[in-house]
C-alpha cells in the first residue's frame, strides 16, 4: 500500500532513443534530481546512483527490443516522493520479457546482467504488453524502509 | 566518450577512459582493450578516473578483455573506480574478477 501524498518532484519526456543514443535518458535523470535538489530534496547518493542504473539499464533492453535495431519513442515519467522514486516507461518496441529471478549470469558472460541488476536495484519491476504496439515498464526504489 | 593509449613498459598498456562506459562505448572500449592484448601487451590496465557512469554492457567489455588478457598470459586490472564503478561492481559481484586499486600506478605494480 503505498502512501498518497503527492509526488516531491515529476519529470516527463518523450524522446527517440535508439541503443546505442541514450543520452536523452541521462538528460532526463539529470534534470530531475537537479530540480529535486531544487526543492530541497536530498535522497541517499547510493540509492540516486542505483535508480539511474535501472532507469538506463530498462531503457537500453527497450532499445534492443527495437524493431529492426531502429529507433524507439519512448515516454518516461520520473517522480520523487518522500520515501520512494519511481520510473514508468511506455514505448513502441517489441514485446521484451522479464527473466523470472535476479541470479547473475556466471562471472565469465559479457552479456545478460541488465535485468538481474534492475531486480537487485528495485523494490518492485513490473512489465506489460500494452495491445499490439505498445510496452508498459513500471519501476520502484524505496528510499527508506518500506 | 575518448580513449587514451599509454605504454607504460614492455607488455603493459594503460587505457585511460574518458566518459560513460556504457552500450554506446563498449565496442570501442573493449576493441582498444584487445588491439593491446594482440599488440603484445597483455598486461592491461583501464583507468576509470573520468568514467562517471558504467551499465552491464560497459561491464561486458571489460569482462571480454579480461578474458583475452589472460588467454595471452596477462590480466586486466581497474585503477581509480568511482562511487558509481564500484556499486555495480560489488552489485554484480564482479569485483571478485575485475580487481580494483586506487591508482594506476598501484595497479601496474600489483602482483
């Protein structure tokens, strides 16, 4: 159950990100945790960095969903509240699927850590198929103890 | 995202990175790090210092060129990680296989 009070800080962007250009992505995370140092927000450094891995890690396996290796559009809603930050995505690539545990690939794979990471990183990860066309990424980072 | 060469001595190179380590970087990065391997340097050092950011894929070329330094008799070690390198290496539990020190340096003379 999660408190109602209104969010400290929200950001949205719409941007075309394509796997190998997500700066749009950091952009977004840069701009949101500056306006929340704005309003005077001071969330712990190690969950802020831990979010923005997940955040870039969802949007790159997006990207890799692509069709055809092209581009996406993608939608990103970015909010802070007192005791938690979350991430929803909403793009247009192809049906991705989550991996059913958080268990590491073995120490010698190149490939294959970005959804176990995201899983270690966040509270709660969820993932839909939105109709045809669409795909639906939830993510939630406690900052204090649930 | 830059990538300076420097030969230190015989077998070594050091990589110093400048920018994120992340999908759009590491094909370059892991490309430098084996030229190095296949140029007779095998001994390879990448230093982090000005890499605020790495992701999986970042991971994953380090991963690969660890692997093809020690295939050539040598071994890839990270000098200057920051707070971000370090979280995911700890994260991942890679920090077991990419050992870290504090500068370059410290990371040639390392046994």
């Amino acid at each position: 159950m999660q408190l109602t009070s209104p969010p400290v800080v929200v950001r949205r962007a719409q941007l075309q990100a394509r796997v190998d250009r997500l700066e749009g992505v950091h952009g977004a995370l840069e701009h949101f945790w500056s306006n929340a140092e704005d309003r005077g927000a001071q969330p712990p450094y190690n969950a802020r960095m831990q979010f923005d891995l997940a955040v870039i890690e969802i949007a790159a396996n997006i990207c890799e969903h692509a069709a055809h290796g092209g581009g996406v559009t993608l939608e990103l809603e970015l909010s802070l509240y007192g005791d938690r930050v979350e991430a929803r995505f909403d793009d247009d690539a192809g049906p991705a699927s989550l991996p059913a545990t958080s268990e590491m690939p073995s120490q010698a794979a190149e490939s294959g850590r970005g959804l176990a990471i995201v899983r270690r990183i966040v509270d709660e990860l969820r993932y839909e198929r939105v109709g045809e066309h669409h795909n639906s990424w939830f993510l939630r980072k406690q900052l204090q103890p649930e | 995202m830059r990538i300076l060469l420097e030969t230190p001595s015989d077998g070594a190179a050091v990589l110093h990175i400048h920018g994120r380590l992340d999908l759009t970087a590491a094909s370059d990065v892991k490309s430098a790090i084996l030229r190095a391997v296949d140029n007779g340097r095998p001994q390879v050092v990448v230093d982090l210092k000005d890499v605020p950011f790495i992701d999986s894929s970042g991971l994953g070329a380090l991963i690969g060129g660890l692997r093809a330094a020690r295939t050539a008799g040598g071994d890839l070690r990270i000098a200057n990680p920051g707070p971000q390198a370090r979280m995911i290496l700890e994260l991942t539990t890679l920090d077991r296989v990419l050992v870290t020190h504090e500068t370059v340096e410290a990371a040639l003379a390392a046994d």
